[in-house]
C-alpha cells in the first residue's frame, strides 16, 4: 500500500510542511471529491483554484478543508498555474506540486515527487506519462499523443532537452526558482511559454515516471483547441514567440529559423 502523511520519513515531512500541493479545477464535480480527499492524505498544504466553474464545484469544494481561489469567469489552466505559483510564493512554499483534477494523476504518486525532492538536483520535476511503461497504463487519444509527441521532439531540438512529456502538468516546481520567470500565458498552451523561459534561466529539469491514465477519452479542451489542427498551430505560435522573445538567453540553434519579429523581453532580464 502506498505510504500516506502518517508513514513519511521525517525528511519527506519536513519537505511537505514547505509543500503546496496546488490544483487547477474547472467543472470537476464528477471527481473533485475523491481527489481532495486522497489528496489530503499525502499532503498538509493544499490549495484548489477554481476556475470559473459553472457546475457544482464551488459547493463541493466548500467541504474540505483546503485553500480556494476561485475565479469569477474561466480564465484558462495558465492563469490558474500562475496563481499557483504566486499562492506558493506569498505563503513562502519552498516547494508547489501541481496535478489536475480529474483522476488522471493519482495523488499516491506524491511520495514519489517527495523522494525526488529530497536528491535535491533539480529545479523542475516533471511527471512523464512516456518515460517508462508502467503497470496499468491507458492508451491516449491518437491526436494528443500524436501533437504531444511532435511539440515535445521540437521543444527537444531546439532547446536541448531530453524530454519524453512536454504536457503532463503533474510536476513540482522549486518556487524560487520559478520566480525568476516571466510567465503570462493564460491557457493550454502555457507549458511552451513554461519550458522556453525555464532553459533560458537554466533551471535544472528532470522527469519522473507516472502513470498514464485516460478516464474518458472524450474529454474536450473547449473552444478552437478541440480541433487539433488549431491546437498544434497554437501551441506551434507560442512556442516559437517565446523563442523569439528569449533569444538573447539562447543558443542560436533554437531560434535562428524563426523571423525576429518579436520584441526582446525585459522583464525577466531577456
């Protein structure tokens, strides 16, 4: 059985007393229950944003004891991340754990992101769904692996990494370090703003395995992202601007083939 708060090591109680487990919600009624509940089990500091939901999530949400902002309109999973971020930072968190709310991150995975914590190597500890094949695995809608696969191997060769996810929002983000950035993109497509900014102010990234899970392959993103087509140009847009913006904090092999026609960015010393 997966150890809960009651079994941790001293050194993973310690890290979790400095841990905000922070997750993104929006129209979850079906699931935000369980997951709160189980979350609570591996973790003190938890901090639910709600993001304009228009189901009965506010209720539910009201029934645990947990932090909560609430925003009064949808304002896209990147807003949510970087209310996370700033949650984590005013509250004085070393550490924010990020994980989604519809049961495809299974909160017994915490531990894990604890004992990679403690090696203390890394600034970004990303969840990969394609790391390594583990018991249980789901097969993913052929269209999201498949841009999943295409914006990872890009992110890859231009910025040098060795990623197998780009996408999973299972992580755990070492706060100070994440404060160094400039991040102000509001929807899906925040992780290419995300790992651009995170090269160019060299924090140091690692994945971790975790299970891939796909409850209802029917799943929307809503609006113009539902057609893949639009969802890959999108991702494709940010990706390469952000490129542009932080060239300066780059090597040339990443953005050389994009036209300069975006601004440098200041504000985070680009």
């Amino acid at each position: 059985m997966t150890p809960d708060l009651r079994s941790c090591t001293a050194s993973q109680r310690s890290i979790l007393d400095r841990t905000l487990v922070a997750i993104p919600i929006y129209n979850e009624q079906k699931h935000v229950g369980d997951v709160l509940g189980k979350v609570r089990r591996f973790a003190p500091n938890v901090l639910a944003i709600d993001d304009g939901s228009t189901d009965h999530t506010p209720t539910l949400l009201a029934m645990h004891p947990v932090e909560v902002i609430r925003h009064a309109v949808n304002r896209g999973y990147g807003r949510s991340m970087l209310d996370a971020f700033r949650w984590a930072a005013v509250d004085r968190h070393e550490w924010v754990i990020t994980m989604d709310c519809d049961e495809q991150h299974e909160p017994e995975s915490i531990p894990d992101f604890l004992r990679a914590i403690e090696q203390d190597d890394a600034d970004v500890i990303s969840g990969s769904r394609y790391l390594a094949p583990l018991d249980g695995n789901s097969e993913p809608p052929s269209d999201r692996r498949a841009i999943n696969r295409e914006i990872t191997e890009e992110i890859n060769g231009r910025l040098g990494l060795h990623l197998t996810d780009g996408f999973c929002g299972f992580k755990a983000y070492r706060v100070c370090a994440v404060k160094r950035l400039n991040l102000d993109v509001d929807g899906y497509d925040f992780p290419m703003q995300f790992w651009v900014q995170a090269v160019a102010q060299g924090l140091r990234i690692r994945e971790l395995p975790i299970r891939l899970i796909y409850n209802d392959p029917n799943r929307t993103f809503g609006g113009p992202l539902d057609d893949p087509a639009a969802r890959l140009a999108q991702y494709r847009r940010t990706l390469h601007r952000e490129l542009r913006r932080c060239r300066r904090l780059l090597p040339e092999s990443a953005w050389r083939d994009l036209k300069a026609d975006e601004p440098t960015c200041c504000g985070c010393g680009h």
